[in-house]
C-alpha cells in the first residue's frame, strides 16, 4: 500500500498541559489489511513501529495477495497519536496480523476502549478471529472496509455485512487508510459509536 509519510508533521507535537483524558484504541486486521498505514496517516507524531523485512523465510507463511508490493511486517504491534482536544488524546495500537503473533492480541486489548477491525474484501476471512477475540473481551469494534485502488470486487457494505454475519448495530464505512482525512473519519464513526452506547447505558433504569 502506498505510504502517508508525506503527510506527518515536520515535528514532534508535545501534549498540551491540559490533557487529563487518554483513550486507547486497537487497529486489528488480517495479515497486509493495512493497520500500520492507517495508524501512520492519521498519527499526529512520528508513530512507532515494529515492522521488519519479509525473508524467504515467510513465504508460504506470511502471504499477501499477488499484487501486493508488501514487502515489510509488523513484528509486535504500531503506536500513534492523535489529540481529540486539549483535554483528550487518543492512543492508537495496531496489532499484527500473522496468526503466530495473535498471542499478543489479549494483551494489547488490556484497557482498551474500542476497536477499529479493518477488513480487506479480497481476504474478508482473515477478519474472522479478530471480531471472534474482540467479542470475547466484549470490546465495542466498528469495521472499516479498506478499498484499495486495485479492488475491482466492489462488494457493497450490506454484502460484506453479511458475510461477517456483523448485527446492525455494529458500524460500518468505507475507508481509504492510505489517506489521513479517510483514516480520521474512521476514528471519528469510532468515537461517535462508543458515545452512543455510553449514553444508551445512561438512559436504561
């Protein structure tokens, strides 16, 4: 995937005085969805990553589609940030994909306020075991589906809803992660969703 490199800051941006609130969120996916470009578009300082070259080691392992220029992997996991406000920051995780690292998964969890699953619609599949763990740990998720340039498969958000098997109550949008307003807008539909179910848990007696 293309990278959003040119769109981060020249320089670091410190955290205001009056920041009190710190909300953590996970990007989950299948292998190559594109997690670390999303959290690299949207994240307002240097993110930090862990990805390392692919070897000839991981092939039959690590396999992405074959017109995927993908030629790194995330080792452990992606950090970024982005301010809501002065008061509010959020803190973005990405997990990795690979099922070999999926142990990591319950850890990054750990305080978690929501998720962003992140769903490429040539390997829908590969999405299963992160909803699976994010329903386990009762995590409130939305699902971003990833359009990339080359998805000729132009499969409607009812259809990949569908396949998921996702109630209506769970979000769904279109995202391009390789844009920073797109990735945002993920974020936002995230917050908006957490928001509701807060207020929906007020207003039962």
């Amino acid at each position: 995937m293309g990278s959003a490199t040119s769109e981060l800051p020249t320089r670091r941006l410190p955290l205001t005085d009056r920041a009190e609130t710190g909300l953590k969120i996970v990007v989950v996916g299948g292998f190559g969805v594109g997690k670390t470009t999303l959290v690299r578009s949207v994240s307002e300082i240097r993110p930090l990553n862990t990805e390392e070259v692919m070897t000839q080691a991981g092939v039959g392992i690590d396999e992405t589609d074959p017109a995927s220029r993908k030629n790194t992997t995330t080792v452990a996991f992606d950090f970024g940030r982005i301010s809501l406000n002065d008061r509010m920051v959020l803190y973005l995780f990405g997990a990795p994909g690979q099922e070999r690292f999926w142990f990591l998964w319950d850890r990054l969890f750990a305080g978690t306020l929501g998720a962003v699953v992140l769903v490429d619609t040539r390997r829908v599949d590969d999405c299963w075991y992160a909803i699976d763990r994010l329903e386990h740990h009762r995590t409130p998720f939305v699902v971003a589906v990833n359009r990339f340039e080359q998805d000729e498969d132009r499969y409607s958000l009812d259809e990949i809803r569908q396949a998921l098997a996702l109630p209506a109550r769970v979000p769904m949008v279109e995202c391009d992660a390789r844009d920073r307003q797109s990735a945002k807008d993920v974020l936002i539909t995230l917050v908006d969703h957490l928001y509701d179910m807060a207020m929906a848990q007020e207003a039962t007696p």
